[in-house]
C-alpha cells in the first residue's frame, strides 16, 4: 500500500506539473495563431514555463517502475479478463511506454524549437522569426490535439481500463490549460509586483483574469457534462467511476473539487475590479491550482488506493516538485530579457487599452 501511495502521489505531481509546462506551450500557439498583440508583454512567462517541458516529462517517464502499481492491464494474468484480452493490442507494456516517450519528446521538441525560434527573434529579423513561430504553433497545436487525447487515455483513463468515457480528453484539457492560466497569471502578478515587467498594466491583469473566468466555466460545463451524461446513460461500463468516487470519504473531495475549481474563482472574479486586483488573482490563482491538483488526485487515487490517503507524504512531494519547479522557472526567466525585443506585436501590448 505504500509503494502504491508513492507512485500515485508521483503520477498526480508529475501530470500536474507537465500539464502546467505544456499549457504554456498551447498559451503561446494560441497568441500566435490569433495574431494576438496584447499579450507579448507577458510573453516571456508561458514560454518560461514551457522550456520546462523536457525537464517536467522526467517524472512521466519513471512511471515505468510503477507500472504494476498503477495500471492493472500491466500485472501478470491480466489477459485473463475478457474486456482486458480485447484491448491488448493497444494496451501492451511496450506500446504504451513508446506512445509516452514518442508524446514526451515531441512536446518537448516543439518547446525547445519555439524557445529558441523566439530568443532568436531579439536580435534577428523579427517578421521571420514571427512566421517561424506561428508555422511552428500550427503544427503544434494539430500534434498535441491528437497526443494530448491519447496521453490523457494512456496516462489517467487507463487506470480503470473496464472504464470508458468519450469526454474524458476534453475534461483533462480542460484542467490542463485552466490550471496553466493560473501559474502565468500568478507568475506574471508576482514579476509585476517586484517591477520586472514594467509593460505589464491593469489591462493586461483584466484580461488575464478574464480568461481564468471563462475557463473556470468551460472546466465546470465540461465537468458537469460529463458526470451528467454518465449519470443519466446509467450503463455498468461507465458509472463504477462515479460510484467509487461520491461513496465514503471521497464525497467529500469530491465535491470539494468543483467548489475550488470553480465556485470561488466565480465569485471573486465576478466584479470587474477584481479582475484587475492583483491580490485578488494571486488568491484565485492559487485556489485554482489547488483545485487542478484535486481533480487529479480524484482521478489517480480512487482505483489505486481505495481510500483517501492525504497526509505528510502528499505534502512534501508536491512541496519538492514545487519547489523544483520554481527554480527552474526562475533559470528560464533569467536566460532572457522579460521584455521580448523587435516583437511587430511589442508596441501595440505595451499601449494596450493605455
């Protein structure tokens, strides 16, 4: 029971803190698709968090040790189920370690790529380096529509391989680029206050929390929408899910989930004004982040654990990979000027709504 409580606490930090690498990543080919101008002041905070991508994927792939620990489909006589025998084909040791690698280091390649196309870009020709990155976004985003799905299948759904949800890849983005907004807000909020991004005005913050606003929703609807689909299909496939998760002392994290993820940023986030408040955003970032990782723990721990096990051992894992995680980003915020040079972009974010 202990080796299974360590490798699920190292499956919730590491997919909580590569979610939250890779958001950066989609934050960035977003802008750049949507030609968007007000948000290259702030630019040099997702790419920050996406350069540590290759860093982030080194605890996705120790998940190898724990294979057996995690995923029942890898233990011995697991080809005696039926429904497991039927899947072999795809769920198979070798197949899905290859699909990890082969996702872990495409993701990273694009964060590598974009980092240095946009770094080449302060003191190279600006409009070339600007279509390099928006050709690079394109193919990114196509690539991680499809490897993101199948990791989120591979990483989180197959820990329950009876279990079958056709929402589940929307869900698990969902969370995914909720929880990226909130480190970027909260990292842009904490570099504002200690006068490193001076380019940075409440403009930009109301957008921000704008944006952590609406995703907060769409995680609630696509929340909702699946757990009222499965509750309503009521088919034995899919509602042993639920029916683990709303049972004993999981209620009670699980209802707490929705509360941190999106009742409180709602409500905080209502007025305009604190939307524009940075101390209002550092608590709902951080509340948010909170919830991100809930909503993992409520999808790793169930089936792995059977019962709730939240105590010094959670703690001080998260409070490592944390604590890694944010000296990194501070390495990767100071390899280059936060203020992005010869951006065609730059002079429109820095008069944003001014």
């Amino acid at each position: 029971m202990i080796e299974n409580r360590l490798w699920a606490d190292l499956l919730v930090d590491g997919f909580f803190f590569l979610s939250i690498a890779l958001a950066g990543l989609v934050f960035i080919a977003i802008q750049y698709l949507a030609s968007a101008g007000w948000w290259t002041a702030i630019r040099r905070v997702p790419e920050a968090l996406a350069s540590l991508l290759p860093l982030a994927s080194l605890p996705m792939a120790a998940l190898w040790f724990g294979r057996r620990a995690l995923y029942p489909w890898t233990r011995p006589g697991a080809l005696r189920d039926p429904l497991l025998a039927a899947k072999a084909a795809y769920l198979n040791v070798p197949f899905f370690f290859t699909r990890l690698v082969l996702f872990l280091a495409v993701w990273s390649l694009f964060a590598v790529l974009m980092r240095r196309t946009s770094l080449q870009q302060d003191c190279a020709d600006a409009l070339a380096c600007h279509r390099r990155m928006v050709r690079l976004s394109a193919a990114f985003i196509v690539t991680f529509a499809v490897s993101f799905s199948l990791a989120s299948f591979d990483w989180l759904m197959s820990l329950q391989p009876h279990w079958a949800t056709t929402i589940f890849a929307v869900h698990t983005f969902a969370g995914l680029f909720l929880g990226g907004l909130a480190a970027i807000t909260l990292t842009v909020v904490l570099l504002r206050a200690r006068g490193a991004l001076p380019g940075v005005n409440e403009s930009h913050l109301h957008d921000l929390g704008k944006l952590l606003f609406a995703f907060s929703t769409f995680w609630a609807y696509i929340w909702v929408s699946q757990y009222l689909l499965i509750w309503y299909g009521n088919l034995s496939e899919e509602i042993p899910y639920y029916l683990q998760r709303t049972q004993g002392s999981w209620l009670a994290l699980f209802a707490l989930s929705p509360v941190l993820s999106w009742a409180v940023p709602f409500v905080m986030l209502l007025p305009r004004a604190a939307k524009r408040n940075p101390k209002v955003l550092q608590w709902v970032c951080a509340i948010i982040l909170l919830g991100r990782w809930l909503d993992l723990y409520l999808a790793v721990a169930p089936p792995v654990l059977g019962e709730p096990r939240l105590g010094l051992p959670e703690g001080l894992i998260t409070a490592a990979f944390a604590g890694l995680f944010v000296y990194a980003c501070k390495r990767a915020l100071a390899g280059a000027p936060l203020l992005p040079q010869n951006d065609p972009f730059l002079p429109e974010s820095l008069a944003h709504h001014q």
